[in-house]
C-alpha cells in the first residue's frame, strides 16, 4: 500500500471503519512511513480535541421557551382541528390568528406547571336548567374547549378563552362578566340561555366536575 | 368577539382528538425536558454563540413536534431531532445570500502544503479523556468549527463531538456513508489548519 491510498483511508482507519485486511495493511505501511504516522497522529488529535470540547450549559429557561412555544404550536394545532369541522375558508385563518393570540397566554401560563389544561368529555344526559346537553371536564388534562349539542347538532361555544358565535344554529356566547373564566351561551332556538363557569387552568390538583348551571 | 364557526364535529371525534393531542405532548414534553440540553449543544457548536444555539434548538424542537406524528419510533428521537436541526441550520444559511457556501465534497488540493502543518496540543492520544483544554483552545475550535461549511461542520459535530456512528450520521444528515466518510476527512483537515493558523496567529500577537 503506497501513501496516496494510506492517507485516503486513514480516517476510516482512525474510525474503525475499515476490514480487518485494510486496518493490517494501514498499520503495516505507518510502521516503516512516518509521514503517513504523522498524519495520522493529526487526525487523531483533532479527534480527542473535538471530544474534549466545552459542554456550554443553556441559559435555564431554554427547557421552559421551548415548552411555551410547543404550547403555542399546540394552541395552533386544536384550532386547526376545530376548524377542519368546516369554517368558511377565508374566514379560518383569521380565526386561527385571533385565537391564537388568546391561546399563546393561557397555554403559556400553564407549561411551567406541566402543561395541563382542563379536560373535556361530552355529557349525554340533559342539563336540567336548559335545553341543550354541555360540555364537562373530567380529567385534568385536555384542551380547554368547551361545546354544547341539541340531538346531533355540535356547537362550540368557547376555545381556550375564545367565545364563538354559530350563527347557522343561531347560538351565541360571550365572556361572562361576573363568574371568572366563564362562558354565557344562547341557544334561543329552545329559549336556553345558560352560564358555564370552570376554574379554567387554576388548579391542577383535582378535576372540575361540571359547570354550574344558571337560567 | 365572536366569530362564526360552523361546527359540525361530534363531541366524541372532538373529545377522541383532544385525548390524543394531550398523550402526545406529555409524551413530548419528556423528550424536550430529556434532549433539550444535548440539542443545545449541538446546536451551540454548529452556530458557535449563545442566542442562535437557543433560536436553533428551539425552532428544531418546535419543527420535531410540529411534524411528531411523522416520527417513526423505532428511530432514536435524537436522531430525528439532529436531522431536523440539520435541515434547519443548512437550510438557513442558504437563504442568507451573504453566506458563504462552498461545496467541499470534491476532492480537496492541499497544495502539498498540508503535511507541514501542525497542531501544538497536549499528546491527547495517550489519554484523551483526561486532556483538559484550555478556554483559549476551546475558542480557537469553536473559530475553526465556524469556519466549515455548515455541512461539513454538522458532520464533524456529530460524529466527533457527539460520537455517534458514521450510519447515524448518515440517517440524520441525509447523505450517503461515503460522503460522511470524506465530510469527515476533509473537515477534519481543515480544522487542524485553521486550528494551527489560529495557534500560530495568537503566538505572533503575543510576539509583539
């Protein structure tokens, strides 16, 4: 083996990546070259070099920046999967960004603590004070979305802070002024008009059963 | 503000979705609370400062949860993650017009000249582990890992800092075992020039 194909194989070689036959055939050629033992003493000291290189440590709230941006692209992705249940196209990106908005701070507010959000399941059976069935919470981590439904037909009246109005199904919701982080939702189709109240993203030490019904 | 949606969803397919959107970030959150540090790393050594290693291992990690239901698991979620990291920091120096990028794998002319070079560093080959390097050596590294195109830098960072495999360097860098191979060859050639350029300079200022 001549130097020329030695040095083409020395960083495989210093690698172990070469056959048994190639590494005999390197190693004999460095015995009686010691150009190509030079050479190859430099790339294994840039190796040890490169391995002894500083650790810098991230600044502490890397772990927390990055969790608060995932929270952000989260908040993006539920409103993506609220409006692929159909909203008018050109409507859907100004939604998304209104409501990511509203999403980034609350989401934000929660990562630190391990990022829960209030958890929804669907109740079945009727309230009794109105005439649709509403969404509540059970567990304790899910996205903050908040519907009701009369038979088949879904509305979602509120998204992470988000009040939204349906006007297909002439339903409505605002903010309520008096209970925090509450909803007020309409349905005048039954003459319903009920206030849904949650301890949004307060507490993660027990689930919210529930949401206390006002006519 | 209200807005109008029209929301056709039943509450089991919404509530089915959500359960497995918060499953899959609790299963995130302990991969970025477990590779968030080594990723800063990398990412520290490919950028060589502070805030653009923050702004890189955040985008990257960002893009991995983004695009998580494509991550095949049977992959190393480091991996995966230095690919997109990869892509992210390459991609980027391309749309900056005032990079330089130059392709190094053609082969290299060392104008002869390269055999004369060398480095003046501790014998690291009798115990390696043990070398302790000096802050000025470590900055005169981060200058020449600075000074490869950001291909060849991500490889040297990978294998050599990062130790991992030439087939693990081949998967998250998209690239053959063979360009891996002469990345490596080549790049490591080059920081032992720029490596000793650096040492010699520092000796002619003190000189003066």
């Amino acid at each position: 083996m001549n130097c020329r194909r030695t040095r083409e194989l020395l960083t495989p070689y210093s690698d172990g990546r070469l056959t048994g036959v190639q590494m005999l055939e390197v190693a004999q050629h460095m015995d009686r070259c010691a150009g190509c033992r030079d050479e190859y003493r430099v790339i294994q000291e840039v190796k040890a070099l490169l391995r002894a290189v500083s650790r810098p440590q991230p600044a502490g709230a890397l772990e927390y920046e990055i969790r608060k941006r995932i929270a952000t692209e989260e908040a993006i992705s539920q409103i993506n999967l609220c409006l692929s249940f159909s909203v008018r196209p050109q409507r859907a990106k100004r939604i998304a960004t209104a409501m990511a908005l509203s999403c980034i701070s609350v989401l934000a507010v929660a990562a630190p603590f391990g990022a829960g959000t209030l958890a929804l399941t669907y109740s079945n059976q009727a309230e009794k004070n109105s005439g649709f069935n509403v969404a509540r919470s059970r567990h304790q981590e899910l996205p903050p979305m908040f519907g009701a439904y009369e038979g088949n037909n879904f509305s979602l009246f509120a998204f992470a802070g988000m009040p939204m109005t349906d006007t297909s199904r002439h339903t409505s919701s605002s903010r309520h002024s008096d209970v925090q982080s509450g909803y007020d939702f309409m349905a005048p189709r039954n003459q319903s008009y009920g206030t849904f109240a949650s301890q949004e993203l307060t507490s993660f030490n027990g689930p919210q059963l529930g949401f206390p019904i006002h006519r | 503000m209200a807005e109008m949606i029209d929301a056709a969803a039943t509450p089991q397919s919404l509530a089915g979705a959500a359960q497995g959107q918060v499953e899959r970030r609790h299963e995130f959150d302990r991969l970025v609370q477990r590779y968030h540090k080594h990723a800063y790393n990398i990412a520290y050594r490919m950028t060589g400062n502070h805030a653009d290693a923050e702004d890189l291992t955040q985008e990257a990690f960002v893009r991995a949860f983004r695009f998580f239901g494509n991550y095949r698991r049977d992959w190393p979620f480091d991996n995966w993650l230095y690919k997109i990291m990869s892509n992210l920091f390459v991609d980027d120096l391309r749309r900056k017009p005032k990079a330089r990028l130059q392709s190094l794998d053609q082969p290299l002319d060392m104008g002869g000249r390269s055999d004369d070079v060398f480095l003046e560093i501790p014998d690291a080959a009798s115990n390696p582990e043990r070398m302790v390097m000096s802050d000025e050596l470590d900055e005169h590294i981060q200058r020449a890992l600075n000074s490869l195109p950001a291909d060849f830098r991500m490889t040297v960072v990978l294998a050599d800092i990062e130790g991992m495999s030439y087939e693990e360097v081949s998967a998250a860098m998209r690239c053959s075992l063979g360009t891996v191979r002469s990345r490596l060859h080549r790049g490591r050639k080059l920081l032992r020039q720029k490596i000793s350029q650096f040492q010699m300079e520092r000796k002619l200022a003190e000189a003066n």
